[in-house]
C-alpha cells in the first residue's frame, strides 16, 4: 500500500522523531510543557498541512499521510503525535469538510502551517459516549449573533498561546420529536464569555494541552455557524470516524515504540550471565509485542484505504482503534515488564508509554463503544 512518496515520509517523520523530539520531549514531559519548539518545527516540516489542499496552504496529500505520520511521532512520544492529531483530524478537518470558502481561507492556511491549533469541543463533564443525551450546552440565535452557555470537557489543544478556534457542539433547537438539534459553532480564543480553564492534571499525555472551556453569553456571529444548522452531530460522528483511524495510528506507533525500545533493551540488559534477549520468556514476550503491532498496523492501513478510496469504513475504523489501542496497552504492559525497576522510572521511554497508552482505549470513542459500533455495523440489534 505504501508507494514511494508514503516511504520518503515516514522516512522523513522518522527521523525527526528521533533527531528533533526524542531528546527533549523527557523533560517537557516531565515539567508538563507544551513542546512549542517541536511544534513550530513539526509545522516548518508541513506536517499540520499533510491532507489541507494546496489552495489553503497544504501539502495536498491525503489522510493515510496524516496517519503515516502520527505513527513514526508516537513511536517516540504520545504527548506531540496527539496534538498533532487533534490539530489536523479535530481541528482544521472540520472546517475543510463543512465550512464556507470564508471560513476555509480564514484558518485553514494558519493551521496548515501550524502557527495556529483549532481545537473540538463535543465532550461535556456530564457527558462522555452518550453525547446526544449528555449534551447541555445551548446556542441561542439573538439579533445575528449565537449567544452560547455551556461547558466542555477534555478538549486538547485548547489552551495553548496558539490556539485560534474552537469548534463548539450545541444545543440550537429542538426536532418535532422533541430530540435536540444540535449545530456546531466556530468561537474564536478570546471570545469575551469564553473560560480557559487551568491545565488538566493528567496520568498521561503530559506534553499536550488538555483543558475544560466554560461559556457564558459568549456571542459570535450568525456566520461562525461551521456547516448546515441542526447537522452538527452527524458532522462530528463522520469527524469521530476519520479519528479513530488516527488514534490508531497512534496507538500502533506507540506500540512499536515499546517494541523498538525492548528489543534495545534486551540486548543491553544482562542478568544470570548473559544477555536477558536470550531467554525464552523474553523473546517470546517481544515476540507477541511485534505480532501486536503489526495486526493493529494492517487494521488501520485497511480503514484508512477506504476511507481514501470513499468507501464506508465506520465498522474497519471501529476494529482498527480497538485492535491498535488494546495493543498499545498490551504491549506497554509487557515493555515496562522487560525493563523491571527501570520500567516504572519516567525517565525511561517506556514508562511514559505506560502512561500514555491507558486514555488510547478511552479518547474519541471507549473500547465498549467500538464494540457496539462493530455489532452495528453487522445488523445486530444494539
């Protein structure tokens, strides 16, 4: 699947992740910094702009590029392939897909480029899967403006100094059967009415900005409507569709990462007289840690060359993140076992692997969600 372009660059994201972001992510880790720098570099390298049109200062490529990507980044660190993803999947993709030519010249080629984030709010405190019913945030439409009161939770990339926009799912009516009509509103950061709460305090992920936002009579005007009025929801599923498809990237990348480190560190590590990569219980242990990535790998290439090719692919995204990200847990388990004492050290790789794998089988959409997205989409009564 890969053609000589796709090799150039993942070649190319490779070798950044290992020159660029591998010898200082420790310590933004560590100080629970956003990585500016790698930021400002990964934008110089056009990787903000991969699927963006040239007209709007993209690189013309296609998704599968973007997941090319995120998977060589998080081979080194989660925390710079997620900002990375919800940069581009939850936050210019949107506005690609649904927005007016305005709105398209207005942030599309700042994101491009990546001197601005654009950040997603769907998810709400009281409110994770269940986001038709959880949902509490309401935009009313008030002399050409929306006039927006609400709360989101867990929203990435929507704090930082470069932070432009958020994209804001909200309640604007309701239907004849009394079901929310639910639209999604563009909002500028510093917005009066909008709140940026202080940085999560997080297990993982640490590197990357992820904050709540409070709104109350934020206004906007009539024109920052992102798509048709009443079809925010089903934007955002199609929006959630293409990201599965990214976070299991991430996860992949993240378990080859623990791969890549093991296998180092077995060739390293003696104990009982020789190399521990020569006992069987190791090997055998790195042996399931490949075979892992390698199966999660195949599910996502699959979802994403259909996704390319405009084919449905809501039930291969679905099998792809919850393949990938129960790998990624699975093998950072196994990686941190290989480095015993050292494993459980932030200073090793593998114990941020540790910590960042858990939310992969959480974020945008639970393993149990996927689960009942995949008897869906096999006719079964859910």
């Amino acid at each position: 699947m890969l053609n000589d372009e796709h090799v150039e660059l993942r070649k190319s994201v490779e070798e950044f992740a290992r020159e660029v972001v591998a010898p200082v992510i420790g310590d933004y880790y560590e100080r629970c910094e956003f990585p500016y720098d790698v930021v400002r570099r990964m934008g110089a390298m056009g990787l903000f702009g991969l699927p963006v049109p040239e007209e709007y200062g993209g690189m013309g490529g296609d998704y599968f590029t973007l997941c090319l990507a995120l998977e060589e980044l998080a081979r080194v660190d989660s925390s710079v392939a997620i900002t990375l993803e919800a940069a581009v999947s939850l936050g210019a993709m949107p506005i690609l897909r649904y927005g007016t030519d305005e709105q398209k010249r207005r942030w599309l080629p700042g994101m491009a480029a990546g001197e601005i984030l654009g950040a997603f709010g769907l998810t709400e405190p009281g409110g994770g899967s269940d986001v038709p019913g959880g949902m509490r945030t309401t935009a009313v439409l008030e002399g050409g403006e929306w006039v927006i009161n609400g709360s989101k939770a867990f929203i990435t990339n929507s704090g930082t100094d470069i932070t432009a926009v958020v994209a804001v799912a909200a309640i604007t009516g309701r239907r004849e059967d009394g079901r929310p009509e639910i639209s999604t509103i563009l909002v500028p950061s510093g917005t009066p009415g909008m709140t940026v709460s202080k940085k999560y305090s997080k297990v993982g992920w640490s590197a990357s900005d992820t904050r709540e936002l409070s709104f109350t009579d934020c206004r906007v005007p009539e024109e920052n409507l992102l798509g048709e009025r009443g079809r925010g929801y089903a934007q955002f599923l199609q929006t959630l569709d293409e990201g599965r498809v990214a976070i299991a990237a991430v996860s992949v990348g993240l378990a080859q990462g623990c791969v890549d480190e093991s296998l180092r560190y077995a060739r390293e590590r003696r104990a009982f007289g020789q190399e521990i990569g020569g006992y069987q219980a190791i090997q055998f242990k790195i042996a399931d840690m490949e075979a892992r990535a390698h199966t999660a790998r195949l599910a996502y290439y699959h979802a994403a060359e259909r996704m390319v090719a405009g084919l449905p692919f809501k039930k291969e995204a679905a099998i792809a993140k919850l393949v990938a990200s129960n790998a990624a847990m699975d093998n950072a388990r196994d990686a941190t076992q290989v480095f015993g004492g050292y494993g459980f050290m932030n200073e090793f790789p593998v114990g941020r692997f540790y910590r960042d794998a858990k939310i992969l089988e959480i974020g945008e959409g639970t393993s149990e969600v996927q689960r009942m997205l995949i008897a869906r989409e096999l006719g079964l009564p859910v």
